[in-house]
C-alpha cells in the first residue's frame, strides 16, 4: 500500500482510504462479522484511514466501527469523523460542535478523533442548512480549535461542497488542515478547468488552493455514488440512488454519462469501469489530485477488488494517452496550453480526460469542442 504525506499535518495516510458512510452500507446496515472481516481485509492491505459520520446511519456507523476497532486494536490507524449542524443550532455552534464530537467519541470508543470535518455546505451568505464563510470562520474554526486543544481531535477539517468562490475563501484562510472534495471521472474540476457548458459544479482548480495552504485532501465521491460503477443496480444493503453532489442533476444522468467512458473497458486498461473510476482518482498524484486517501462508501466486495488496483501494472498514463489517440487524435496534441485540455508532459491530463470524454460524446457539446 502507498503512503502519502496528509498536508502540513505530517500524517502518513493510505492512498485508499475506508468510507463508512451509507452510500455502501456496509458499515450501517451490514452483518456485524461482515464488518468485522471487511475492516480487518482492508488493514491487512495496509488502509490506515477510515472515514466516518454521525449521519451516517444516526451514529450507527460510528458504533460498528468503535466495535470493529476495538476488537482488532489495529496499530496506526487514523480516524475521522464530522458534525452537520442544523439550522436550529446555528445560534449555539460552539456547544452543538462540543456536544457532537463528544457523542461521536463515544460511539467510537476513541479518547480523540485523527480529523473532525464540518459537514454543512458552506456559501459566501449561508442559508438553510449551509453556513456562510464568516460563520465558519468566526464560530466554527474557535470551536474546533478548542476541541484541539482539549485532545479530542488531531486536525481541523471541512467537506467541501457549497459554493466555490466560498470554499476557496475557507481554503485560503489556512484555518483547516484537511479538506474532503469531490473528485471523479464525472468531474475533475477540483483538479483541470472544465469545458465550456459541462453540467457540473465548477470547483474552480481547488486543489491549487489546498496546495498552497497546505491542506490535505480526501478524495470523496469518486465513484459518483455508485454511478460510475455503469449501473443503476443497488447492493442489496447500499442506499437507494443518492443525490449527487458536484455532477449531473440526478443519480440516473450521472449513470448515464457514466456509460459513455465503458471504452476504457472494452479497450482492455481496466476490467470495470469501477476499477477505472479508482484509478482515475489514484492518478491525480501525477500533478493536482488528491494528496490524502481516496474514499468510497463501501459494500464489502469493494475492498479485494479497490486492493488489487494498486497492483496492477497497466497504468492509467498509458491508458490516457491511449484514448487522447484514439478519440482525439492530434487535434488534443495541438491543444491550447492552459491545461483545460491537456499537459504536454505524457503523465498529466488524467484529472481531465474523463470530463472531456464525456462532453465530447454529448451531442450539444460535439460542435462547441470541434475548435480543439
């Protein structure tokens, strides 16, 4: 397993991480020996990170992971968790964030928590269930820290969904030492500019942001919950079809543009478009993805399967510069340099491949990309 260095805070994280959350199920609604060999396959790989949520399952994943912990007493683990305030404790952050993390504590049987994460959405004003950016600035950040310094978490972290001029301001403040953020084949725009009219949030480059802050970055929905897997068929103990976030309007177009990179299949460079998917994320090393634990909501097949993608030795460079051949042909060699489309070093460009091939084969999207 591969070690990265998580931003300032010096932790040493596996490139693939364990999600707890409900999307999977695994860890809210499955067999409890299930959970208990599924967390111990993913240790022996050498996963070292875990994420987790008290919404995920009202605190039921917190208490299996606790139990499953406790028992295995896994040396260097790492272990996050979040707080999603509701709008009726917004006048009250402090002591609702203090009492969150203490029952989190609890169900996780844990002294201290690695990464405590802000789960609300953030916008430059705020309203309904989202904060504003001076609400998480002036009350958010001073509750958190004094979490810290009370021992009851390492390192201060956001869920970055929301508006992005907001997220980029939370960023730059240098408040927050990680940052989970959408990162996919359906939309990498954390990472490379996105084409004109792609129907996706524009997260605006937000890993130059987190660079230069020093934030580390948790690569989360990078199977767009579940729809880069090519189906719209759910494990029996997975949640129904969720809501995306960063992508298409709903679950079955995310499927549906999903379907549109099954060349990556059938040309031989990955054996599902779910392996795809995880690599496409893994790759992000080579210049702005991620530079933490890649995370997926998992259902327990998912962990064999994501462990032996380390190893396989088709790289996702070779598929990438594969299929710019193949779809684009020199016109993607000619491109402009601004890196919307592609780098001219041969391992760059995988953060945007997926992206662009998708909205290439968009009928309305056809003629706007001709000009490359």
């Amino acid at each position: 397993m591969q070690l990265r260095v998580f931003g300032r805070t010096g932790m040493q994280l596996s490139v693939l991480g364990f999600g707890c959350g409900a999307v999977g199920g695994i860890m809210v609604r499955g067999d409890p020996a299930d959970q208990e060999r599924t967390i111990a396959r993913a240790i022996a790989a050498g996963v070292n990170y875990f994420d987790t949520a008290v919404q995920y399952g009202h605190g039921e994943s917190e208490k299996n992971l606790g139990r499953v912990l406790q028992k295995l007493k896994p040396a260097n683990v790492a272990v996050g968790t979040k707080v999603r305030l509701p709008p009726s404790e917004f006048g009250r952050i402090a002591d609702a964030v203090t009492m969150s993390l203490e029952g989190s504590l609890a169900r996780l049987r844990l002294d201290r928590v690695d990464i405590f994460h802000l789960h609300n959405a953030i916008t430059e004003t705020g309203g309904g269930s989202a904060l504003s950016v001076g609400q998480v600035l002036g009350d958010v950040v001073p509750a958190f820290e004094r979490l810290r310094q009370q021992g009851k978490t390492r390192f201060l972290g956001i869920t970055a969904v929301g508006d992005t001029a907001a997220l980029h301001r939370v960023i730059d403040a240098n408040a927050f030492d990680s940052a989970q953020v959408v990162y996919n084949m359906l939309n990498s725009s954390a990472a490379e500019e996105l084409p004109t009219n792609y129907p996706a949030q524009d997260y605006g480059r937000l890993f130059d942001h987190t660079k230069a802050a020093g934030v580390g970055v948790v690569g989360i929905r990078v199977l767009a919950g579940g729809a880069l897997s090519g189906s719209a068929e759910r494990h029996p103990i997975a949640s129904p079809a969720p809501e995306p976030i960063g992508s298409a309007m709903s679950y079955d177009a995310d499927v549906e543009r999903a379907r549109r990179l099954i060349p990556l299949v059938k040309e031989g460079f990955a054996t599902s478009l779910t392996e795809a998917a995880t690599r496409f994320a893994l790759s992000g090393r080579t210049r702005r993805g991620p530079k933490g634990p890649t995370t997926a909501s998992c259902a327990r097949p998912a962990v064999s399967t994501a462990a032996g993608i380390l190893w396989r030795t088709t790289m996702i460079a070779r598929l990438l510069a594969h299929l710019k051949r193949r779809l684009f042909g020199k016109r993607l060699l000619r491109a402009r340099s601004s890196h919307s489309i592609t780098n001219h070093n041969a391992n760059i460009g995988s953060a945007h491949l997926g992206a662009v091939l998708v909205a290439r084969m968009e009928p309305t999207a056809r003629a706007k990309r001709a000009r490359y």
